[in-house]
C-alpha cells in the first residue's frame, strides 16, 4: 500500500509540489467494460485523457457508472435524444455525464470527519474527496443504501435552493489502493479515538473543490470553473478558513414567524415531553438542550456557551457572543485552518488560537483580546456580507463585547434562556439566511405531518431522492421556460420558491431541511496588499472585507449537505426527548 500523505501545508500546496510517481501506475485498475484494455488514452505522460497524478475514466473507457433508469426518467427521453448510456439524467444543459476519476492513496492527506464521512484532501490538485463511513461490525460492506448516483440527484436539488456562488457541485472519485483494510488501519493514527466505531468499506466517493484555499480568479457566478491553484508569487499572506457547523438555528419558541406557525399544532400528534418545548418551562433550543445529554453521556467535558440562536439572530453583539462560545469549546462545530491544515478545533488548548491570531495580525502592536475582538468581528461580517454587492471605501465598524467574569455566577449559563430571533434582521442574501430559510423547512412541515404519515424507511430509506430528482426537473423546465427569468439570482430565487410551494410535498420539505441542520460553513479569507487589492477584477472585489483599516479578500462556501435517511423524523424527536431528561437531571442535581 502506497504511504499516506500526512505532512503537506506549504509544502504542497503554495510551493506547488506534487508527489512524483510513475503515471503509468494510474492505470493498473483501468479496463474497458467489455474486459479490453483501456481506450481512454495512452500511458504516454502526454495523452489526452491523461493529466498528471491522475486519470479521468472516459464514456468509452475504463469505468462507467450503470445508469439506473426508472419510468419517469425514460419517459422524459427517447432512446434517441438520450444517446448514450450516462451516469444519470441532466438538469440542464449541462449533462450528467459523470467520470469516475481513480484518486492513488498516496494522493490523500487525513483532513477531519464527521459522523457520516471521512475528508481526505488532494495534495497536488486542490481538491478533497469525501468517504462514507460503515460501521466496524459491519464487515460485510457499507451500512448505509444510499448510493452515489441519488447522492449527485440530491446536491443538484438542495443546491437550487441556495445561490450558486455558495455550494460548489460533486463530481465522482473512487479511492485507488490496493489494501482497503491497511488503508483503514494507516489513517487510524489521524483519526479522533471517538470517531472509530466507523471506518471505510466502500472505495467510491465525492470529490469538491478544497475550499480551504482561495481560488485564483473569483467569481461567484463561476464556482464550478474557477481556478484554485494560487499564484503563490504574488501572495504575502497565508489562507485561513474556519469551518462551523451552525445547527438549528430556530427554536419552538421563536416570535414573528411569518407563515402563522401555531405551537400547539406542532405537537398535536407528538408526546407531552416534547410538547413541553413549545411553553417556557425550559426556554432552551435543541442544541442547547442536548449540550446535557452529550454531557451525561460524557462526549463533552463542559456545555458550550455557544448558541445558534445568537449566531442566526443578525444582531452584531449576539453573533458575537456566539462566535466567542464557539473559540472557546469548539467541539465539533469549529474548526481552523491554515492553508489546508487544521491548526485549531477541540483537540487543541487555547494557547493555539491565541497563536494563530498572532500570526494573523503580524506586527501590529496589538493586545491579545484586540486581536481576538478583530477576528470575531471579520467571522460577523463574513457571515453577514452579501457577495453580488461591493461597497468602497467601507471601513467595518469594530464591535467589543465584556469579558466573562470567571468563577462567578457560573450556574447561570444552565439557566439561562435562549432569546427567541426576529428572522427580519439577517440580509437577504447572506449564508446564513439562506441556510435559516431552508432550515424552517422543518419547522414549518412538522406542523402539517404527523410522524405516522411519514415513511419509516423500513426497506430503502433514500427511496425519496428519485422522485425528489424527478419533481426538481418538472420544476426547472417550467421556470427555464419563462421569459422573464434572467440573471442566476432570479433563476435561483424563481426555482427555490416554485420548488417549495408547488411541487414538494411536507415530507420532501422536511427532509431538504433535516440536510440544512447538519450543514457547514466555510469562511476563507486572506490579508490582501494594496498591490494585490489593485490586480483584482471587478466581480473579485465584491468578496473584499475592510475593517481596522485591513483588507482580506473572503469566500464562503456551504457544505455538508447530505441526505437524511427518512428515520431522520423519528431520531429527532427521541433525541430531543433524551436531551430534555438530561437537562432536567442536571439541573436537579445543581439545585440540590
């Protein structure tokens, strides 16, 4: 088995490097489908179909997705019109015609995991591939039915109810090695000891662009063809990203929801426990409430002060707030990294963040909380900025919030309520109010399903995405046709509010919502000089930020999001369930 990339940053990635192996070895697994050697292109270093490092399987050759065709699908073309056999049906113009790209285990360096998935970046092309984990007992292979083809279907759904310049589009890898078990045992050095129960039983898998890195040449209307190779002659400082994870960021309790949401009808088919949400007995959100049952379990050592109802409120001093909760117990909702590698997240003290703040703000002459004051405030405007818009000479407004008072009144954070939100205050256009608007999905169809409507999943519990996929296009011929739909924006807006209120059903909705309460955000920014800040193009200087008279050029990027399974509905109200006892038991002991 080829050596695990571990140790790449600068070397790899602004040096340019690339490991240097024998390209011919790229093509060992590469056989037509009728069992001919490949017809994709020579092993001479310069065919066509062959770029270094790697090897792009074309229709003709080496390795096909089976395209699984149902009724519908075959209705919407002939024979004809579809020609040949593609991985699945496009959305538009742009075909579905995916290549399975053979990605050499010597490529990949360790990045993080969540609960579904592995992340393992692409050391020379700027690019990571996701895994998906199975369960160690479950030898016998994956333990999830989900497969890859649904899991394109599903992006291309859920992206349309985002802009275009926030989600970048999947393309299909497959892991290259030649021991998948000694593959599992290499990365179980890089891996959380809490994250083992799981490893990896299936080589097939997602590649995104590595949006840790700023592309050379931004363009928000471009993401998908958009260089992230950096010229690194002209960069004088390195690139950040902080990734969080932002969860649900409504609450029971929320005033001025706009559709006439009723408590009471919520919870009509659900039980009494839960129902409890809806009053004011506890006044804690959902991920405060199982900040409890985490610390009952003993997955955390303190609760978080951080809450997303802050974080989603748009008031400056809440986000803040929010921000700082976050830097000080990261759990698995912060991570930062510094040009591709993760320099802080729960595994690190605080002296480390403290460190990269320094290296952040160099030679400034600044206190250790002004700086950290600077950074909070960049994340607050990152995450609030409307990208299509560039505002000149605009200086950001740099907010301060009191410092903790340790050791006093420390039982006030278990009973502090969590302030319902006014959705008004966050910007049309930003992340985070896109990621809300989609979130409310399941807020606004739990109040219109009742569990036992649902399918349980008992068989295939991704069976929704195929009829999911099918409404999606019904959706966008209609709106393609219209006239009146011009730039990217009023197609997307169009699509999203034509989606939801005519062809979905409460169940779809509520599981394209699940998928925004598990996502990610992306912040990646840069110091820019004023030599570099005069080279960029007009639509790049959207993305700039000024503020404490330091200009970054920044991005974000929306990841994550996956399909649930449809007994997503019945582990979120259980979870809930457990959570609310866990926050009673504490609280009981502490009174006592």
């Amino acid at each position: 088995m080829g050596k695990l990339n571990t140790i790449y940053g600068q070397l790899c990635y602004d040096s340019g490097t690339v490991i240097n192996r024998d390209v011919t070895k790229y093509l060992r697994n590469c056989v037509a489908q009728n069992g001919s050697p490949c017809a994709c292109g020579s092993t001479d270093a310069g065919g066509a179909a062959l770029e270094l490092g790697r090897i792009i399987c074309r229709r003709s050759g080496c390795r096909m997705i089976e395209r699984r065709s149902n009724s519908k699908t075959i209705s919407r073309r002939s024979e004809q019109e579809r020609g040949k056999v593609t991985a699945y049906d496009s959305a538009d113009e742009d075909e579905f015609e995916e290549h399975v790209e053979l990605v050499d285990e010597s490529r990949l360096a360790y990045r993080a995991e969540g609960n579904a998935n592995i992340v393992l970046s692409l050391v020379d092309s700027y690019r990571v591939l996701r895994l998906r984990k199975s369960t160690v007992a479950c030898r016998d292979g994956k333990d999830s039915n989900i497969d890859l083809q649904r899991f394109i279907k599903y992006s291309r759904v859920v992206a349309s109810l985002f802009s275009c310049q926030y989600v970048p589009k999947p393309k299909l890898g497959r892991l290259d090695t030649y021991d998948l078990e000694a593959f599992n045992q290499t990365l179980i050095k890089f891996r959380p000891v809490t994250r083992l129960d799981k490893d990896i039983r299936e080589r097939d898998g997602i590649l995104y662009p590595d949006v840790a890195f700023l592309p050379s040449k931004l363009d928000s209307a471009l993401f998908l063809q958009q260089d992230f190779r950096p010229d690194t002659r002209v960069l004088s400082y390195n690139t950040y990203c902080v990734e969080i994870k932002p969860k649900q960021g409504w609450s029971f309790h929320d005033e001025h929801f706009e559709d006439g949401f009723v408590r009471q009808k919520l919870f009509s088919n659900c039980d009494n426990t839960i129902a409890e949400l809806t009053g004011s007995s506890l006044g804690k959100c959902r991920y405060c409430l199982h900040q409890y049952l985490k610390l009952q379990k003993k997955s955390i050592a303190k609760v978080s002060k951080y809450c997303p109802l802050d974080l989603f409120s748009g008031k400056s001093i809440r986000m803040l707030h929010a921000i700082k909760g976050l830097i000080g117990a990261p759990q698995n909702n912060l991570r930062v990294l510094k040009n591709g590698r993760i320099v802080y997240d729960e595994k690190q003290e605080k002296f480390v963040f403290n460190r990269i703040l320094k290296e952040i703000f160099q030679r400034d002459g600044r206190t250790k909380e002004e700086r950290k004051t600077i950074f909070m405030n960049l994340i607050k405007e990152i995450l609030l900025k409307d990208f299509s818009c560039y505002e000149e000479h605009c200086d950001r407004k740099l907010l301060t919030i009191r410092k903790d008072r340790k050791k006093k009144d420390k039982n006030l954070l278990h009973q502090r309520t969590c302030n319902p939100i006014n959705y008004q205050f966050l910007p049309a256009n930003c992340a985070l109010k896109q990621i809300l608007n989609v979130q409310l999905l399941v807020k606004s169809s739990l109040a219109n399903i009742g569990r036992h409507k649902l399918r349980q999943g008992s068989g295939d519990s991704f069976e929704y995405v195929d009829e999911l996929y099918e409404k999606y296009l019904d959706c966008l011929e209609h709106c393609s046709s219209r006239e009146d739909v011009g730039k990217c924006e009023s197609k997307q807006t169009i699509l999203t509010e034509k989606l939801k209120n005519v062809y979905l059903n409460e169940e779809e909705k509520y599981q394209l919502g699940a998928t925004a309460l598990d996502c990610s955000i992306m912040l990646t920014f840069r110091r820019l000089t004023d030599q570099e800040e005069d080279r960029l193009p007009p639509h790049a200087r959207t993305h700039i930020i000024s503020i404490e008279n330091m200009k970054f050029l920044t991005k974000i990027t929306i990841t994550d999001l996956d399909p649930k399974s449809l007994k997503h509905h019945k582990k979120y109200f259980e979870l809930l369930r457990d959570s609310i006892g866990a926050y009673r038991e504490f609280m009981s002991k502490i009174r006592h």
